[in-house]
C-alpha cells in the first residue's frame, strides 16, 4: 500500500461536499491502492455540521481513509497538503452584483492562497470549484507568489460531462464513444463547449448531427444547465459536480486516456490567442502529474468569435479583483 497523501476540501459540510468527502474516501479519485488524509475547512459556525460529517465518514469504515483533521483555520487545514478542492464560496445574494460577488470571494480566496502558499507541498494540486470559479482561482493564485502558478486550476469538467451527455443522447451513443470534447473559457454561460474536434465512435460528430442543432440546442443547453438544475431540484448542482471535481483531480494526477482529451481551466499562456494569465478552459492531456494544452487545433470563426468572448468576460474579471492580487 502506498503511503497516505493529504487532500484538503474547503466547504466540506456543504451539499456539494457531502457528496465528494465519500468517494474521495473511497478511493474514486486516487485510486483505490491510495489512502488519503482528509482535511476540511469550515467557517467556524459550520464546524457543528461538519462534525456531523466526521462522524459519517468514520462510520464508514473506509479502509483507505488514514485519517481526518477538521478545522475552521486554513493554516491548519493546508498543512502539507498534496491536492486541495476549494468549493466553499460566497454565494451570490439578492440583488448582489457580480463586484460584489467577486469582492466576497475575494475575502475567502486571497487568504486561502496566503495559506497555500505558506504551508500545502510546492506540488500541490489546487482545483477551484467555488464560483466564480476561473477568478477565484485567479486570486488564490496571486496570493500565492512561492508556488508554481500551475499549481492553480479550475472547474470546466462539469460543462465538458455535460456536453459528453447531451452528444451520446442526441447521437444515440454512450458517452465512452465520444473522445476530444472541449470546453473553451470560463465556467459561466459565456463558456463555449466546442464539439469540431469531437468523434462519435471515430466518426466527426459535426457530420452526425446539424449546425442548428449545434447552435442553438446544444451550446445553450450545456451553458445554461446549472440554472435547469436549480430550477428542476429546488438546489444548485451538487452530486455532479462533486464527480466532476473527482473525474478533473484523477485525470490530473493518474493522466488521461490516450487518443483523448479532457477539459480543465487553467492558467493561459497565450495559446489560442487567449489573454495570457486568466484561468481559461482548454483541452489538455495528462501525464505524470502535469497538465499540457493541445495545440495545433484548427479553430473556424464561428468558434473564434466564442473563444474570444468568454476570454473578454474573463479579462473583465481579472480587471474587478487585481485589487487583490499579492504585490
Ligand atoms: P453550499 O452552500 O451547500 O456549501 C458551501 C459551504 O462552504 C458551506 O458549508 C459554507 O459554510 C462553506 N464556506 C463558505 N465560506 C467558506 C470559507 N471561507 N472557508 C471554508 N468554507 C466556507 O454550496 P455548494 O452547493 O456546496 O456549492 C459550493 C460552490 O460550488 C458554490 O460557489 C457553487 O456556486 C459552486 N459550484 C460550482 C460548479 C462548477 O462547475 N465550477 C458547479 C456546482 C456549483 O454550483
């Protein structure tokens, strides 16, 4: 049995947590030969709750789960940690605008990345889930001048396997036939999820199904399903975005399938002739533990007029919380 590694979970008695913490303990997301330490943050009038949740998953028994520090002290909580899921965030109130939202995130990230950078390994792997999630990784980053800036990612996994499903069901296929779907930009409605590289069992998947379909079913339905989810359940999102949060982590620590890519956002460096520095969704591949864009993709003008929009919305972001940003 390897050694256990440390995996910290902000918002851990959240509803998105409650359906993460199980099957990270379980061995879903590293691999069921590696044990973890959980550590998880709470706000201090949370604790009770999730000491609700401590106990749950002591009850379970798991035998990969070498332990668990529960505590409302980030420095505490990122202690020498190898991987931390940041989805604890301030939601967006009534009448809230996005400055404001972006500021009350910037209360909880620009201290979180301090933490990071004082005490998780120089290797560690950070995923943001908490929304704005692009820029929250963004400010987390900027207070975190002593790690490597790839350290920070964000989540476009969600839309990239809400997409994967709504091509199998439209196609009639599975969604293990579909390979090379990709999420360009910002998880928000300005995303572009971008099916001309796709293959439907190796065949194009743009030869399979038509441009308005494309256009006008496909695309808003993959932008706009969180809001159908909280219109159907009464409730954001919560057991698919915790498997997408374990699906991002396992393809970048155990690497992705050859022949295939997957959909993360991460720090530009300009490819695709996206502002350099935002946290942009882009299809990468995995291995060894790092992260590597695609490149050489053939990119029409109906995708470029997208990619650069959600690039646009993500520069404006970044121009709401520089503010923040350690000197
Ligand atoms: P909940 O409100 O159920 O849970 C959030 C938890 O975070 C609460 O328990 C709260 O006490 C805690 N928290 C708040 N501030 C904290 C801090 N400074 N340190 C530690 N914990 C803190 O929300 P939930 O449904 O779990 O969603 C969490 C976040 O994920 C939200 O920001 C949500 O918008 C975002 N989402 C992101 C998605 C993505 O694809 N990137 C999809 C799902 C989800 O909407």
């Amino acid at each position: 049995m390897k050694s256990p590694v440390r995996v910290a979970v902000t918002g851990a008695a959240g509803q998105i947590g409650y359906a993460l913490l199980f099957r990270i303990a379980a061995g879903d997301m590293l691999g069921k030969d590696q044990p973890v330490i959980l550590h998880l943050l709470e706000i201090t009038p949370a604790l009770p709750a999730l000491n609700g949740v401590v106990m749950e998953l002591n009850d379970c028994a798991f035998p990969l789960l070498a332990g668990i520090v529960a505590t409302d002290d980030p420095n505490v909580a990122f202690k020498d940690v190898d991987y931390a899921l940041l989805v604890g965030a301030r939601p967006r109130g009534p009448g809230m605008e996005r400055k404001d939202l972006l500021e009350a995130n910037g209360a909880i990230f620009a201290p979180q990345g301090k933490a990071l950078n004082a005490h998780a390994r120089r290797d560690v792997k950070v995923l943001v889930v908490g929304n704005p999630a692009n820029t929250n990784a963004l400010i987390a980053q900027q207070n975190a001048p002593d790690l490597d800036p790839r350290c920070f990612t964000a989540m476009v996994r969600l839309d990239h396997n809400r997409a994967l499903s709504q091509l199998a069901e439209k196609t009639g296929a599975h969604v293990t036939d579909i390979r090379k779907m990709t999420i360009w930009g910002n998880h928000s409605s300005t995303q572009y999820p971008d099916i001309h590289h796709a293959t439907v069992k190796g065949t194009a998947a743009t030869s399979l199904v038509d441009q308005a379909w494309y256009r006008d079913s496909f695309i808003p339905t993959v932008q706009q399903r969180g809001a159908a989810i909280i219109k159907a359940r009464g409730a954001s999102s919560a057991a698919s975005a915790a498997s997408a949060a374990i699906d991002h982590m396992r393809s970048w620590a155990l690497g992705t399938e050859p022949g295939d890519w997957v959909s993360m956002a991460i720090p530009s460096d300009g490819s695709y002739g996206i502002a350099p520095g935002v946290i942009y969704g882009y299809p990468v591949t995995c291995k060894n533990g790092k992260y590597e864009i695609v490149q050489g993709l053939e990119i029409n003008a109906f995708s470029r007029e997208r990619m650069d929009a959600t690039d646009k919305e993500l520069r404006e972001e970044r121009a709401g919380v520089e503010h923040l940003f350690a000197r």
